[in-house]
C-alpha cells in the first residue's frame, strides 16, 4: 500500500462515514500533496522554471477538490493558520508535516487539520510562483505558449486519469519525462 493509501484509508477509518460522498476530493487532495512533497524532495532548494510550472499546474488542477473537501470538513472545528513563509522554510515545514500525516497515532482531527495545512503550504507555493515563474530566467525552456498550453492540457488529462483504477503516479511521471524530452528534443 502506497503512502497516498495509507494516508487516505487512516481518514476513512476515523472518519465513520463523514468522506463517503467526497472520497474523490479526499484521494486528490491527498494526491497533490504526495506529488508536492514528491517535488520538494526530488527538486530540493532550487527547482528550475519547468518544475515549478508543472507543480502549479498540478496544484491548481485540485482547486475543485480542495474546496469541495474543505466545505465537506468545514463543521468538525478543524483550523489552519495563514503563513508567509520563503520558499525553504515552506519546504521544510511541508515535508515535516508530510511525514507524519500517515502516524498511526494522529486522530482524525489533527490528520485533517495537517492535511489543509498541506494544502494551504501547496497554495502559497502557487501565490508566490504565479505568474513569475513563467516569466523568469530559464523560463525559455519551458517553450512557447502553445507548447506549454498544450503540456498544461495533457498534464491536467492526466490527473483527471489518476483519480482511483485509472492512472498510476508512475505512469504520470513517465508521461512527464516523456514530454520534457519531446521538448528538449
């Protein structure tokens, strides 16, 4: 069982019934957050202009869910504080959350409270990326506006698949490096 999984089956466990209509959200909210952790890791302190892009991308494709999920949630006294935070301390504080949202001691409250605090990080990302990642240096690489366009369309197909039996994480990445390298090409 994959971290996504476990993080998800511990909510539905503890939840008695409360995420049944809104499972989906729950899965892609926990999704993106893996993917986010996923970047943050892989990418360290310094992701290039296509990184950062792709992640928005990524992020910005679970607005619906996020919302959907927080109305769903919004009467079980859960709380997230605002932060402003630079991007190492963002990093930092998101994958110590990350890694111990699948504690088996955490209660439901606190789980669901630490993952709309992950979402929040992951929307600050996006806020203090958007739109100056695209225009920064190095950003050339991303292509032209019908190239990114376009990536953005299958990107955003591609999450759409990864909802539960479609699409795996790992055919998505492969899917991605197979586009970096089209574009390179």
């Amino acid at each position: 069982m994959n971290r996504v999984e476990r993080i998800e089956n511990a909510i539905i466990a503890d939840s008695n019934g409360w995420f049944d209509h809104v499972r989906v959200d729950l899965h892609v909210t926990i999704r993106i957050a893996n993917d986010f952790y996923d970047f943050l890791v892989k990418f360290g302190e310094s992701p290039d202009a296509y990184e950062i892009v792709y992640m928005m991308g990524t992020i910005v494709s679970g607005i619906d869910e996020f919302y959907q999920l927080a109305l769903t949630s919004r009467s079980m006294g859960l709380s997230t504080p605002l932060l402003q935070l630079d991007f190492l301390t963002l990093r930092e504080q998101f994958m110590q959350r990350f890694e111990r949202i699948d504690d088996a001691g955490m209660s439901l409250i606190e789980r669901m409270n630490s993952l709309f605090a992950l979402t929040h990080l992951q929307l600050l990302f996006l806020a203090q990326n958007f739109p100056s990642a695209i225009f920064a240096k190095g950003a050339s690489d991303l292509g032209s506006a019908e190239q990114v366009n376009s990536e953005f369309s299958e990107l955003m197909s591609e999450l759409r698949e990864m909802q539960p039996g479609r699409l795996t994480v790992e055919e998505a990445a492969a899917r991605a490096e197979a586009r970096r390298k089209r574009r390179k090409a």
